[in-house]
C-alpha cells in the first residue's frame, strides 16, 4: 500500500486514526508530521498490511 498523502510514493507505515476525517494510511515519515496534531493516533501497520486491510 502506498502513502495516501498527494504526491508521495513511499510505502504506508502507518495508520492515522483521525476523529475529524477519514483514517489514513501514510509512510513514516508523514505520520511523524501529522500525528502531532491534537487527537490524532498513530497507529503501526502490520508488515502484511495490504492483506489485512482487504
């Protein structure tokens, strides 16, 4: 799976759980960003993440 942020082919490492928005999936590097923000969860993918989330 690939990171879900516009512009970005890295592969998703993370789970976003987002109280205002939609969950997303996004690389390391994103989650470090965004999970800053106030009420955001990061969450850690499983290495057989494109099976889990079928």
């Amino acid at each position: 799976m690939i990171c879900s942020e516009d512009g970005c082919d890295q592969i998703a490492a993370v789970l976003l759980h987002i109280p205002w928005d939609e969950n997303r999936a996004v690389c390391a590097p994103h989650a470090r960003v965004l999970a800053q923000e106030e009420g955001i969860v990061p969450d850690p993918l499983p290495d057989d993440v494109d099976e889990t989330l079928e």
